[in-house]
C-alpha cells in the first residue's frame, strides 16, 4: 500500500476533496451494503428512482472544485484581513461588549450548546431550558415586568411584532399606531415594513404628542435613539387613558441604573440584549429581549419557558402555552415565528450570571461615568448637547465643523455616527477607557483633564434624572449571585450542558430539520475579531471583507439555486418566508395589482406559510392532498381558476412535507403562473435538491433556503439561523434594502424598499459557516451530500418498513431526504403513541424524529448525510426494539399502562430506586447491550405537559422548591 502511495499522482496526494469525506457519514466501503439494503446498484440508480427526470439539471453547479479546509480558512482570513477594526461608538442599539471567555468558550464555541435542537423534548433539554429561564428572569427583572419570552430576532422585528401584539390585545378601533420619532431608524424601517401589510396606518412624531391621536398602541424609546433620558411615564398615563397600547423599546444596560419601563407603565418592553456579552457581529446574530404583563401571556409572540412538575413530582422546564405556535394555529398564530436565538439568549443571561447585580451595576456606572466625562469636557470646549440628561449616547452639535470632527475621530480609530450634517452621535460602551476620552476629546479640538472631569462628574453624581434612578432591586435569585469565579460559572455552565442532548453526542434525526454537521472549520471564523467586532453602520470603506464575503456567498446561492438575485437580510426561515411574500406583494402592487391577495398553500404545509401569509394581508385558500400525499392537481387547477383574478401566490415545498418528490411540480408551477400568481418555493426541504435540480430550474419565482439546514449554521438550541432569498429578476427590485445601510450599490434595484430585519444583511457574522461549507464542498461534494441524504433516508426507510408502516412514498417506491412512519395503527392496537415512542427513544439515547407533522400520529425521520452507517444501524436497532416491546403488549405480555414505553424516560432515580414494576430496572435503562458505551441519563423524568399550562409559571424556580 505504501508503495502505491509514493507512486501516486501528486494530485491524488494533495486530498483536495478530503472535506468531503469528513462532511459524509457513510464511507466509501459502506456504500455497497446500504445500496444493496435497498435494492440498487448505486446511486445513480437510487436518484434516478427518486428524483423526477424533468427536473433534473443538465449540469453540474458553476463552484468549482472542493478546497482543502486549512486552505479555505486561509481564504476567508485573507479576505476577513480587508475589514478594518475601529472602535465603533456609532450606537443605535449595537454596542460594543465584552464576553467572558467563559461564555465564549464553553457556550458560544462549544458543539455542546450550538448542535442542540429546539427544547421541544424537554426531559433532555433541561440544561438550555434552565439557562433560557435565567435570561427570562433577567428581562423580567430589568424592565419590571411579570412575564418575558425566551427570545425574538432582533429588536426591530421585536418592536413590529410588538405593533402586532398590541392589535390582539387592544379594544380601540382605530387601525391608526404611533411611532415616537425618537425610535431608531431602522426600527421604525421594519415596523413600517410590517404595517403596511397589516393594514395599518402608522403616524410618527414626538413623544409628548402621542396621546393626542386616537390609536390602538403606541411604541416608545427609552433612552430614545438621541441618548436622551425622560420620564415618559405622562405620555404612557396619556395614552392609556385612551385605552392604548403601550411598547416601549430600551437597553438592558441601562435600565440596571434606570426605573424600568414596567413601573413607568409599559404594557410592553422590547430590545436588543446584544450588549450582554454578544458581539457586535456586523449585525447579528443577537437575541432580542420582549415582555409583557401576564395578563397578555396568551397573545405574546415567540417561545416562553416554564416550570412543570415530571411524574416523580419533580420540578421540570418546559416550552408553555405551545398552543399558541405557528405550527398549531397556522393562519391564526400569533405569529410566524419558528426560530428564535437561544444561542445569543444563553450568552446574555449567562452575562447577567457571571457579573451579577453587583458587577452589572459597575459596568452600567462605568459606561455612564465616562459618558459623562466626555460631555462634561465637550461643554467645557463649548459644544452644545442635545440634552443633558443621558445614559451613554451623546448627540453633539457640531455645526461647519462636522465633517472635520468626523474625519479627525476616525483619523483617531473611532467612528461616530453622522447624524446630519451639523451633529455627530456619540455611544460609549464596555470597552471605552479614559484614554478614549481624552482621544475624543481631541478629535473635537478640545484638551481636557480627564481625571479633573471625572472629578467633575462624580461630585453632581452623574447625568440621569434623580426621580428616574432605579430604586428596586435586580437579579435577586440566588443563580445571578452565585457563580462569579471562572471555576463556579464553568462548572455551572457544565452541569447544565451535561443534561442536554446535542449532536455531539448522537444522531438527531429530526425531519424537516436537517440536523448535519457543523463542521469545526465553519465554526471558527465566526469569532475571529475581523468578523465579531464590527458595527453593522460602519462605515463601507471599512467592510469590504464583508462585503466581499456577503457577495462571494451571494454568487454560491445563485448558481446553487438558479436564481437571479440574493437578498442576505432575513435572519430566519420564517423571515425568509416573509421576505419573499412582501416581495411578490410589491411586485403586484408596481403592476396595480393591488387586489391579488389570495395564497395557495397545500394542507401539509408548514404552519409557518399560513402565518405569513396572514402577516402579509393574504387570505389563505387550501390546497387538497390526494391519498399519496401529493399536491391534488385537480383541486389546485380549480382553486387557481376560481381565484385568478385575485391570486397572489402559491406557496410550496419541494421536495413535499410528505417526504417526496412530486412529479407534478412543473405542471403546478405552470398553472399558478398562468392564472397570475407567483410560486413561492419554501426551502425547508432544500437538502434534497442541491446539486440535482433547483428552485428555479423547477418553476419558483422566489425560495428563501435555511442556511441553518442544508448549509451547515448550527441550530444553537432553537437559534440562530437565517433565511436569504433568492429571486428571478423580475421579482428583485422589490426585495428588502435598508434605511441606514444599503444592501448594495448605488444602482442597486431594490434601492429605497423597505427593511424586514434591523441589520442590513441580517446576522451577517454567521455566514462564513455557509461560505466555508459550500467552499469547502464544492460542486461535486454538495451533489454527493444530497444524494448521500437521499440514501440515508432510504436505508432508514427500507430498514424500517416491515416494522412501522411509511406513510408516503414516490411512484418508484422511494422517499426523498426523508420519511414519515404511521404510528396510528399501533395507537389504534396498544394505546401507545408518537409521543411513547419519542419518550422511549431518550433511553437509547436519541432525540426523537419529529412527531405528528406534517400528519397527526405520525414520526418523520431526517437523518441527514452526515451520519454514517454505523449511527443508522443503531437508531434502526432501537425503533426495533422498541417494536418488540409494543409487540408485547399487544400480546397482552405486558400491561399497556405500565410498561418501558409509558413510563419513559427512565432516569437515575428509577434505576436506584424502589422497583415494582413488569420489566427489568436493565431493560428500562440498557435496552441493548450498546447503550451503556454512551449512555444519557435524562435528569427528570416524564414532564406533565398539562401541569405546566394551568400552574403558568416562566421565571426561576425559588431555591427551596428546588431543594425539595
């Protein structure tokens, strides 16, 4: 063999495809055995069998070739090395911050926390659970609130969804909601995006004007966008005597030192919790914070922890009030949110644990003290403020001297914001020193004595209103006030990791989620400063690594899909979706089509499509499914004609919910587009097209795609993700651009559209996970990533099939990336359900596949191409076994209501407790022989779903109820 090597083309030597093989599960000598499991000889075959053949592209993707890992990342630092790092003191709710390397290294860079799903399966999700707690605990402390969610997108998005949420709640029957002018811009981009397809109209202007109009909810910012800190109590009081709704959008850094909005009387805060701890990234990826009064839990957006009990009467997290979500309510959610930023939520509130009351009351201090410094030396140099009372942020009035002042800073290495052309915007953060300060200063022309300033300042004890300094106190529960050595907040940040199941420790196959590899190599350029440190309004002169990035990523999307144009803004699927429906909405209007506001959606869509249909002031009209759960064409071609003067959209997902790919898909596009619609492809299911057809290719007029799926972003627990579009051209100038920072160049098409997140490109700082993955892949590895995923699913399928029925397949026999089992004849024969099974799955040590979606009773298996063989024959293995113990039970061997499926998951304190029951204390916990190499120990057992809706409880547990 040795010899055959040192006789090898160099070429073969170089391993330039080496990615390929560490990003595939099954390896070259499994391949033979899968394919024959499922009767072919080889993949071609097996594609040819499940692809349609009039889809297919008739060549392969312009990418080139697979580029070594180690060559790639030196690739993207040289092109990261082109951004220029200055202090960005430029604010507008992104700040620069310090993270703990605590936090960077044991959560933010460790697979541990980024691989995990949703907490939908909370008996092995109870350590994010605790940590997502912790941060509800912090927003409902901070804005003095009783109720927070676990996370929305942005604050924008937070603030539009807020705009939403006071319509549901509000008895006033005006349409009419105000904007304070004092809103930062972008924020008020995204709320008009929003409005104009809720149908409302939007009235912006001061403040103190608010309550002079006749609206259903108002949104206010506190400290608004000019640093200035009011009492905004009187204009809350105003409006609430109109029976408004009241949002107020604020920073968590500053309502440490300030009265919260809550006793100010908001009924709803909102924000950005970037400046605990997550970096800037050129935009995101940062967890906005959202609360309200309990009361209005029922109509609040987003995911909210709380408190349950397990069957053993044990404290227990969950996800509450689900009933509320998209994927239930459909059209009728409260919102299409589906992913949030557990990631970034985990980061702030574990910020909050680490520094605790104290230590957040020292930075907040800090940050103001020096604040104050620089306005105390700009007044002294005689420069007038835009107020005197402030947090953070100054507004200077510069006059002819701006645009020396500006050059000079960032001759310096600062930028401010350029508010006009005669005043300069100053925000200061963590990071600012003194010796900033006295640079600054500099910068302004000024000479100073900062340490006769902080003199100055100390004595009259700062710029914030007395009457508005908190009086309250923050983080009392003992977790923000315990783990503040590195030792303690690293053990802490163990324990809970250790109860989490992630890919780190086994396959999680999820349909309709595409849990894949999150390669090492994609991960690390994301915390490098050259990508983490820049402000999303930096100046362009200083982003070009970005921008390049962004473009380059731009250009693989497009041969990837076929489309024309990429909008990189939505940082979601379900803002993707969005994004792409305000689309074809513009797009109808510029024809004066204004009345085309019917939406096509299949009856096994995602819930997501009707709630964003809804969002975008389009009645939804269903689609049938024939018995093979296809798209019913007949039904489709009526509904179309029936609809054509009004029809919008279709909405689809290729390959099917169903796990197929359907034959009819040209021939549906082809009718939606000849009675004036416009396909809209959801990318869900992306992973299964990549490299053999495309959305374009098939007939879309538009698809957002998952980079959290098919292109490798970490799902991070339930966030971050994003969701570009792509668009054929006569759809792209009316895709989102940005109020602040444009999207492109100057003849950009789209120029002056409105936004739909709060940074231009969305969460910027995770897209070189994609770059690096689809660099690294190349054209021949994506193609073989997909049709490793088709087989994957196959092999599953094919494995399983005598053991639990698959619902849906195609013509030829096969499913596409995944598949869906029936579990309803075995609930129909033992009682036991989708749910048993996915309870069950916990003590073998896998997550469970998605249960009753898209169809009820049913469990939808994804095993992605990155699992090999190995991981398959074992997840196969345990549904098996699990088989042969329904099996009994059917044969009466075993009671149905007492039994290793009913009383799963088993944990430790069964396995040492007491023990009655009909089946072994080895069989309830080591199944098969294999389990015990890896065993997970669930820590709580079976969580009472129920307990937790009527006893609503979603922030941390008091200590006594825990030792208990």
């Amino acid at each position: 063999m040795s010899k055959t090597l040192l006789s090898a083309p160099l070429a073969t030597l170089e391993q330039g495809d080496d990615f390929i093989r560490r990003h595939l599960g099954p390896c070259a000598n499994e391949l033979p055995a899968m394919l024959a499991a499922i009767g072919v000889d080889s993949l071609d075959t097996l594609i040819d069998q499940t692809v349609p053949a009039g889809i297919r592209l008739p060549a392969p993707l312009a990418l080139g070739e697979p580029v070594p890992e180690h060559m790639a990342l030196a690739n993207l630092k040289a092109i990261a090395g082109k951004n220029v790092l200055k202090k960005s003191l430029i604010g507008m709710g992104y700040y620069d911050t310090i993270t703990p390397k605590v936090i960077l290294r044991n959560v933010m860079e460790n697979p541990g926390w980024y691989t995990a799903y949703t907490p939908y399966q909370a008996e092995i999700a109870q350590g994010r659970l605790e940590a997502l707690l912790n941060f509800q605990q912090m927003v409902i402390d901070l804005t003095g609130l009783e109720l927070a969610n676990a996370s929305l997108l942005d604050e924008a998005t937070a603030a539009a969804e807020a705009m939403a949420m006071a319509r549901r709640i509000s008895k006033v029957k005006s349409q009419a909601f105000f904007v304070d002018e004092a809103t930062f811009p972008q924020t008020l981009d995204v709320v008009r995006t929003r409005a104009d397809y809720f149908g409302f109209e939007l009235i912006v202007g001061p403040a103190a004007e608010a309550a002079s109009h006749e609206v259903f909810g108002a949104l206010l910012q506190y400290p608004n966008e000019r640093g200035e800190v009011t009492d905004i109590s009187g204009v809350i009081a105003g409006l609430k005597t109109k029976a408004a709704v009241v949002a107020v959008a604020s920073d968590l850094m500053a309502l440490v030192l300030l009265k919260s909005p809550g006793e100010l009387g908001a009924d709803i805060v909102l924000g950005s919790a970037q400046r605990f701890g997550v970096p800037l990234g050129f935009g995101g990826p940062h967890a906005a914070f959202f609360a309200t009064r309990e009361a209005h839990v029922r109509s609040m957006p987003g995911r909210i922890i709380g408190v349950s009990k397990d069957s053993r009467g044990k404290t227990a997290l969950r996800m509450s009030l689900q009933t509320r979500e998209q994927h239930i309510r459909r059209e009728k959610a409260n919102s299409n949110i589906c992913t949030s930023q557990v990631l970034l939520a985990n980061m702030a509130g574990m910020y909050a644990v680490y520094h605790g009351p104290e230590g957040l009351r020292t930075i907040a201090a800090r940050i103001h003290r020096l604040a104050a410094m620089l306005a105390e030396g700009l007044q002294q140099a005689s420069f007038a403020l835009t107020s005197n009372t402030f947090f953070d942020t100054l507004q200077v009035a510069t006059g002819s001297k701006t645009a020396a002042i500006y050059t000079a800073a960032q001759a310096a290495g600062y930028n401010l914001r350029h508010v006009d052309g005669k005043a300069l915007g100053i925000s200061l953060d963590e990071k600012t020193t003194q010796a900033d300060i006295a640079a600054l200063l500099q910068a302004f022309g000024a000479t100073a004595d900062v340490a006769a300033l902080d003199t100055t300042v100390a004595a009259r004890g700062g710029n914030l209103p007395e009457t508005l300094l908190r009086g309250d106190a923050i983080l009392s529960h003992p977790v923000f006030n315990t783990h503040h050595t590195e030792h303690e907040m690293l053990r802490y940040l163990k324990r809970l990791q250790n109860r989490d199941l992630a890919l780190d420790h086994s396959m999680i196959s999820l349909g309709s989620c595409t849990m894949k590899l999150n390669a090492t190599s994609e991960m690390i350029p994301v915390t490098w400063p050259e990508f983490a440190d820049i402000h999303p309004f930096a100046p362009a002169d200083q982003t070009t690594g970005y921008l390049e990035m962004i473009d380059g990523l731009a250009a693989q999307l497009r041969a990837i899909t076929g489309f024309d144009a990429i909008c990189m803004q939505p940082n979601s699927g379900a803002q993707g979706e969005y994004a792409g429906l305000v689309t074809i909405r513009r797009y109808h209007t510029s024809r004066g089509d204004h009345h085309r506001t019917i939406c096509l959606i299949p009856k096994s869509a995602h819930g997501t499509n009707p709630a964003t249909a809804q969002m975008c002031g389009m009645d939804v009209v269903v689609v049938n499914c024939d018995d093979s759960g296809n798209v019913d064409l007949a039904d489709l071609k009526a509904k179309a004609e029936q609809h054509a003067d009004k029809l919008a959209a279709l909405m689809i997902t290729y390959p099917s919910t169903h796990g197929v790919f359907e034959e009819a898909i040209r021939e549906i596009c082809a009718t939606v587009h000849q009675y004036g619609g416009q396909v809209y492809m959801d990318g869900a299911n992306m992973n299964a097209q990549v490299g053999l057809t495309s959305p374009a290719t098939i007939g879309a007029d538009v698809s957002h795609m998952n980079l959290h799926k098919t292109f490798c972003i970490p799902h991070g627990g339930g966030g971050p993700g994003m969701g570009p579009i792509g668009l054929k051209a006569h759809l792209a100038p009316f895709m989102a651009d940005h109020v602040v920072a444009a999207t492109g160049s100057e003849d950009r098409p789209n120029a002056g559209q409105g936004a739909v997140s709060a940074a231009q490109f969305g969460s910027a700082s995770i897209l070189p996970i994609s770059w690096m993955y689809i660099t690294m892949m190349g054209a021949r590895g994506l193609k073989n990533a997909t049709e490793v995923a088709i087989l994957n699913a196959n092999y599953v399928a094919g494995q399983l099939s005598t053991h639990y029925p698959v619902l849906y397949t195609g013509s030829q026999g096969r499913v596409a990336h995944e598949c869906i089992l029936d579990i309803r004849p075995i609930k129909a024969a033992t009682g036991i359900s989708e749910v048993d099974i996915a309870k069950r799955l916990m003590d073998y040590g896998f997550h469970a596949p998605t249960m009753s979606f898209p169809v009820a009773g049913t469990i939808m298996v994804e095993p992605t191409e990155s699992e090999d063989k190995g991981e398959l024959d074992r997840f196969i293995a345990a549904m098996i076994s699990i088989r042969h113990e329904i099996q009994a039970i059917e044969d009466g061997r075993i009671p149905a209501d007492n039994n290793p499926l009913k009383n799963a998951p088993h944990t430790q304190a069964d396995f040492i407790g007491d023990w009655d029951r009909p089946y072994t204390r080895s069989e309830a916990v080591f199944p098969l022989s294999w389990v015990a190499d890896n065993k997970f120990w669930p820590t709580v057992n079976r969580i009472d779903d129920v307990y937790g809706d009527r006893n609503l409880f979603c922030s941390c547990v008091p200590m006594d109820e825990l030792a208990n």
